[in-house]
C-alpha cells in the first residue's frame, strides 16, 4: 500500500495503457480508502479517550470544588469554635473571680456576688449551647470533610 497522488495518473491515457491505469487507479483508491478506515478508526478512539479525559477532568473539578467548600465551611466552624471556646474560658474565669470574691463579703455582697453568679451561669450554658450547634453541624458535614 504505497501513497499515491492523482497527479501520477494521467487525464487522457492511450488505449493501450487503459487497462494498466485503470488497475493502478483502483489499487490507489484501495489504499486511500483502507488508510482512510484506519485514520478515521485512530481519530474516533482519540475522541474516546478524549471525551474520557475531559469527563475526569469535570469530576476532579467537582470533587475539587467540593473539598473547596467543605474546608470553607471547617475553616467557618472553627472560627466559632475558637470564639465559644474564648468565651467559655472569660465565664469560667468570671465564674472563679465571682466565688473569690464572695468569700470575702457578707451580707448584701453576697446576694449581689449570688445574682453575678447566675447570670455568668447562664451565659454559660448560652455559650455550651453554642457548641453543641457547631458540634451538630460538624456531624452533619460527615467523614467527607
């Protein structure tokens, strides 16, 4: 199967060589057409893989773009988390400041360091309830993130 170009052909062969032109014609349509097969069969399979690659490439970006969110979201979480634990950490401390304090006071203090008491008491559940959400909504996140 050799390449052959029109231009070997002549337009207006003798009679006699009719024959002989005709089978190289032939022969060369053969080959271009088997050559043909074979590059449209190479181009199909490089679509193929092509279509493949490019439909890996939108799953890697997807995957991608959910691991972008699902870090945004941790990064958000611990934020808040960092803040409760801030905040439980100044009640504790207020909380231990208060009892000292009340140890040394009598009388009308002591209702006045028992109502401070209270209130830090309820900030602090405020603040638990705060981080028993964040802890929920990491359970919701799951072990994707």
């Amino acid at each position: 199967m050799t390449n052959s170009s029109a231009s070997r052909f002549p337009a207006n062969p003798p009679d006699d060589d009719l024959r002989a032109n005709y089978d190289a014609m032939r022969s060369a349509l053969i080959s271009v057409n088997i050559s043909r097969g074979l590059y449209r069969s190479q181009s199909e399979k490089r679509g193929v893989v092509i279509a493949e690659l490019q439909r890996e490439l939108q799953e890697l970006e997807a995957d991608l773009g959910n691991e972008a969110r699902a870090k945004t979201r941790l990064h958000a979480m611990n934020s808040r988390l960092v803040e409760v634990i801030r905040e439980l950490e100044a009640t504790g401390d207020a909380i231990a400041e208060a009892v000292e304090e009340s140890e040394q006071q009598s009388g009308f203090w002591l209702v006045r360091m028992f109502q401070r008491l209270v209130q830090l008491s309820q900030q602090w559940r405020s603040v638990k309830a705060k981080a028993v959400e964040i802890a929920s909504e990491a359970n919701q996140l799951g072990p994707e993130a």
